[in-house]
C-alpha cells in the first residue's frame, strides 16, 4: 500500500480529496512522507482537501535555496556545532566575522537578512534549531547535515532515477555511480514498488503497474516514435531519411495526416524526451536504452 502511494504521488504529485489514491495516502502520510524525505528530500504537505508533494530542492516558504543561502547555511552550521544553545542575533554576529575565501554575512543588506532567515527557518523546520528566543541545537542534526555531501549526493540520484525515463552512466559523477551500487538504492527502490533495471551504460525504474508518470511509452500515440526507432537502432539517420520513414507510415495508416517533416519532429520529440535518442540540426541517433524496444 505503501509502495502504491509513493508511485500514485510521482505521477500526480497533487492529490485532491476526489482523486483515485486519496484516502490511501492520508492513512499511510507518515511513512510515505518519511520515504520522499529520505530518499529524495521532497517534502508532502498533507492537509484535509489535498495532499501535495513539492519535486524540489530545500525551500522555504520565501522559494527555493540558491548558492548564497547554502553558503550561509555552512557558516551557520559551523556555529552551531560549537554551543548547545545560542541566539539568533548571536549567530548573526558570528558569521559576520571574515572566512578565507568565503563572503562573510553583510547585515546591512536586504538580501542577506532575508537568506539569513531563510536559513533560521529551514533549521527550524529540520529540528536542529527548537525555542523561540533562544534555540537549544540539536548537534547530532547539525552534523547530518553538513555530511560531506553524502546526502545531496543520495538525493540527487534517486530523484533523477524517479524523475528521468533513463540515467545514463557518463551523466553520473563518481560519487553518483559509487552511490548507486549501495544496498540502500534497491532498499529503497523495492520499498517505493519499482524494479530497478541496471545495463552497461545506465539504469531505469520500472513501475510495473505504470503509476509513476504521465507519460508513458510506448502507446497507441507513439506509432511514430517506434517507427522512427526501429529506423534508428540501425543507424544515425539524417532528418531526410527519417522523413521517408514517416512517409511510408503516413502512406499506410491514413489517420496520419501531418506532412513527413513535421510527423518526424513529433516523434523524435518523443523518443528525446524518453532518453532514446539525440538529434543535432541535420541528425538523429539512438541511444542506448533504445536497444530495450528493439523489434
């Protein structure tokens, strides 16, 4: 049930109380909250007519993290580690002190007050910061979150693995692929109700019961995709030879009624956003997880 509701939520991140899963995933809101916030880093907002799951990275109710509110977060995390209680106007004087090669905190500016905040908040939701006036810190919390970028790391790849049609093995860092080859990344995978398929130049999720997208291939709509694979898996191929593909298809099934060009542009679109394949100005290649609708 669990695995269900994970799936249901990646296909249509917002339920409504009408929508088909609903009820299954207010019953189970904590572990599947706890799943998404593990895994992912995306937080699930449940509340009595909806249920939304937020694909993005750390946020606050002002938007999203950039390069400076991380910064300031290191610096604020540093301090941190040093008292088990402390204050938000001591922590904002402390990081005003200059750090080798790092920016320190101008008070002065809007901007920086605003990131500060931001920061302030994002702790507080984390639990590392509790109390008003003054916070008491929770320095194991502290610590997990300035690990070495174990977590980012973890997030980053489960959420292109969820998110992507195909993770190709040369788009992955190192550390990425080092990562993937960890019991936790099947552990979580088999717990979210996914099969998990590794070849030599990537990986792919599997959802066997088609819950987790909105788009799915191939279908009844991606007559020409497949036909233009089956042409590519034999070779690149200029636009011009890709057109005679969908000229013959056009020819034998009269529902298609666009002319060549345009009916090829459709079906690499397709077959691009689904990682099969690449096209330049002038032409077109399969990539490697075309080989898995080889016919």
């Amino acid at each position: 049930m669990i695995s269900r509701g994970i799936r249901l939520l990646l296909g249509t991140p917002l339920l409504t109380a009408r929508d088909e899963g609903f009820d299954l995933v207010t019953r189970h809101r904590d572990a599947i909250a706890k799943w998404f916030d593990d895994h992912c880093g995306w937080p699930l907002h449940v509340e009595r007519e909806y249920v939304r799951l937020v694909k993005a990275g750390q946020r606050t109710s002002r938007g999203s993290f950039d390069r400076r509110r991380y910064t300031l977060l290191c610096l604020v995390c540093a301090e941190l580690l040093a008292a088990p209680v402390t204050t938000a106007e001591l922590l904002r004087e402390r990081i005003t002190r200059p750090v080798d090669g790092i920016p320190p905190f101008d008070p002065a500016r809007n901007d920086e007050r605003a990131a500060f905040e931001d920061v302030l908040e994002f702790l507080e939701q984390r639990g590392v910061l509790a109390g008003t006036g003054k916070y008491r810190v929770d320095r194991t919390l502290v610590r997990r979150l300035i690990e070495p970028s174990t977590t980012e790391t973890k997030h980053e790849v489960m959420r292109r693995l969820v998110d992507e049609p195909v993770v190709y093995k040369e788009d992955l860092t190192p550390e990425q692929r080092s990562y993937l080859k960890q019991p936790a990344v099947r552990r979580g995978v088999e717990q979210a109700g996914f099969v998990l398929e590794e070849r030599e130049e990537g990986f792919l999720l599997v959802d066997p019961d088609g819950l987790a997208t909105d788009a799915k291939f191939p279908h009844d709509d991606t007559i020409v995709a497949l036909a233009l694979l089956d042409r590519l898996v034999q070779g690149p191929a200029t636009h011009e030879e890709l057109d005679a593909t969908t000229q013959d298809l056009r020819a034998k099934y009269k529902v298609l009624r666009s002319e060549p060009g345009e009916l090829t542009q459709d079906g690499l679109d397709v077959l691009v956003a689904f990682g099969l394949a690449e096209q330049d100005d002038t032409r077109a290649r399969a990539l490697p997880a075309a080989a898995r609708y080889r016919r």
